[in-house]
C-alpha cells in the first residue's frame, strides 16, 4: 500500500513524486517508457521553471549534462523586434527530453520513491464507494494508494478512466515540425510569427540547434509532401536565420505532428489528480507545456501533502492557467497582430522594461492579466522611446 501513485514518469509526474517523496510519503512512480527515452517536445523549460528546479536542488544536474542557457531572447512578431532579456535575470534551457525525463526520474529514486519502469497501466482499481484507490497493469497485477495521480500525458488514461470533464476545449490549430541542426551561429534564442507561420530557434544539447516551424493544420496535407522544404522555406522567411540553418547540418531525423488538441480537463475527483499534459494542453507556440508540467507538480504536491482539497489545487491551476491558454489559442492562429494590437507591440519594442515585460508573459513571470490591464496598456502605448 503506498500513499499516492503517480502514472506517468515525464515533467509532471516526476516531479510530483520527487517532491512527495522528499515529504516522507511512500509514493510509487510508474511508467510505459524506459529512461532515458525521447518524446516530442517543445524543450523550453521557461525561466518560471528553471527557478523551480534551482530551488529543488536539480539545475546543476541539468546544466552539468551541458544543457545551455539562453539568457536573452529575440521575438520578431511580423517585422516588430523585441529583443531583450527576461524580468528578474531569468533564463531559459531548452534541454532534450533525454536528458531533462532522465534527470527528473533518477531524482525520483534518489528522494525515496519507488520507480518501475516499462509499466503499462491497464485501468484504475475504485474501492466500494467508487472511490478511485489504486492501478491495474496490463499483468493483472494491482497497486493500492488513496491518491492516484494521472500525468500521463494528453491522451491520459487516468482521465479517461475517470471521465474528467472538459472545462475548455478548442480544436488543434497547427501543424509543427522540428528538427536538430549542428554548426548554426545561434547568438539569443529566436523567436518568429509571420502570416501563417511560426518559427522558433533555440540552442540544446551536444551543441545543436533545435528548429521549430509551425502552419495552419489545414496546410498539413501539402506541408507533408516535403517537410523538411516547407520547414526551410518559413525559417529562410525570418530574416537571415535560414542562411544560418542552411550553413549547418541536420543532425537527425524531422519530427512533425498535428496532435496538438487544446484541452482543460477538471483536474481532480474522488481518489485521483491531474497534472501536466493530462490536466491542460495546449499548442506548442508559446512552448509552455513543460514549465505548466513543474508548476502543476509543485502545487500538486503541496495540496496532496498538506490535506488540502482538490477544490484549491483547481483553482490555483485555473487562475495561473487559464488566461495564457486563451493567449495561445489565440496566437495559434498565426494570424498577424492588427489594429491597436500592431501599435501596443511597437509600443513594447520601444523601452527595455516593456520589452522584459512581455517576456515575462510567456516567461511565466508576468501574468497575462497584468500585462494586458488596461492601466498597462495605456502606460505603453503612451511612453517615450528609450531605455
């Protein structure tokens, strides 16, 4: 019998056991996957997240493994530049998920919680109340805790099981492609929206370049004809970053997916939490899905080792949340900013202290609120050119 199990060994769940384990609870961690193991990825860990791991004693694993760190970012939002670093000094890594998964497991066991990997979770076990109280594996065989926690990613079996209801839902908006490149002069972190098209580039691991590119999903029948030409085409589209792609190497295989739902699910029930991917998902232009993933875990841990109801871990989650799903779906479109929306960015583009700000918004620094209360708005829109 253990105090919680969490299905699901990636960011959110691994985290989540680390931090219970650390508490004293017997906690049982369990995943399909055998580490290290690779998965589709945006690789930001935003500086929100990168100040979680600090303080839990796991950035210096992840930066001795020769994860960068990315300190300043250039944002190029249809010609309007915001260049600059983030609120705070934070900063950024985009580690591959083969290192940062690894990492976060071994922690796992190193804090005392048991780890069984190559596990397949057949179903959830529910006491005579219904009460869900443990997991079943494809074996048959059967573990029992009074909290069972589901992050397990999005297409969760534990939400599944449950039927957890949908808060807010909207339909895939991109088709995303990315690949590693070697030899790529890569000075900041990059960051491009042009109509239609999403571009990021970021430094990673074993000194390469992880190059995103983004289109509407209904572009994917063509876009899958020749991926790596129409990636090449919207990154040779931002200025001279596709020279600079095009003058190194590709050191491994494309990836491309349009398996990219934009999902809130009611995070908690009787016996059983949400968190990561299981519990929100959304698309990969804005990169949030792994800094969501550390928040989520800490918060969780925190309700479930404190005794405090689901009712206050949905609500934190919802209020931290909610606001840059909106923003994401939104930019999801990839349609140009218009109107008074133009103006208020080359309004930010003008002084450093905007420009940090709007960093933050994707930082997880800044609240979307905060950025767009109207009061702010206007201070921007209003100020002089400058420092």
């Amino acid at each position: 019998m253990y105090d919680v199990i969490v299905v699901g060994a990636r960011p959110a769940g691994a985290a989540t056991a680390v931090l219970l384990a650390r508490r004293g609870l017997k906690v049982l961690l369990v995943d399909r996957a055998r580490f290290p193991s690779d998965t589709l990825s945006t690789h930001q860990v935003q500086p929100a997240g990168i100040d979680r791991l600090r303080r839990w004693g796991l950035l210096d694993g992840l930066l001795a493994a020769g994860t960068p760190v990315t300190e300043r970012v250039r944002f190029d939002v249809g010609g309007t530049v915001l260049a600059g670093g983030f609120p705070q000094g934070g900063t950024l890594c985009s580690p591959r998920r083969t290192v940062l998964d690894t990492l976060l497991v071994d922690a796992a066991r190193q804090a005392g919680a048991e780890v069984v990997e190559g596990f397949h979770v057949a179903g959830l076990t529910r006491d005579g109340t219904g009460r869900v109280d443990g997991i079943r594996g494809r074996d048959g065989g059967e573990h029992h805790a009074p909290v069972v926690v589901g992050a397990d990613g999005k297409h969760s079996l534990v939400a599944k099981e449950v039927a957890a209801p949908v808060l807010r839902a909207a339909p895939a908006r991109t088709v995303a492609s990315y690949a590693y490149w070697e030899g790529v002069e890569l000075p900041q972190g990059e960051l491009y929206h042009r109509p239609g098209r999403a571009v990021a580039a970021f430094p990673t691991n074993d000194g390469l370049t992880m190059v995103y590119a983004a289109a509407p999903v209904e572009e994917f029948g063509a876009w899958r004809t020749d991926v790596e030409g129409h990636l090449l085409a919207a990154v040779d589209g931002c200025g001279d970053l596709g020279a600079r792609v095009r003058a190194g190497r590709r050191a491994e295989r494309l990836r491309t997916t349009i398996d990219l739902p934009n999902v809130v699910r009611r995070a908690y029930g009787p016996g059983w939490f949400l968190a990561g991917d299981a519990a929100t998902v959304m698309d990969p232009v804005t990169a949030q899905g792994i800094s969501n993933a550390l928040a989520d875990a800490e918060l969780l841990a925190d309700t479930i080792a404190e005794g405090r109801g689901g009712e206050a871990y949905q609500r934190a989650r919802d209020e931290a949340r909610l606001p840059l799903f909106e923003l994401t779906i939104g930019l999801a479109r990839l349609r140009p900013p218009r109107g008074l929306a133009r103006l208020f960015l080359r309004a930010a583009a003008r002084r450093r202290a905007s420009t940090e700000q709007f960093l933050g918004v994707f930082a997880g620094t800044v609240p979307v609120r905060t950025f767009r209360r109207p009061g702010n708005v206007a201070r921007i829109l209003l100020q002089p050119p400058g420092g």
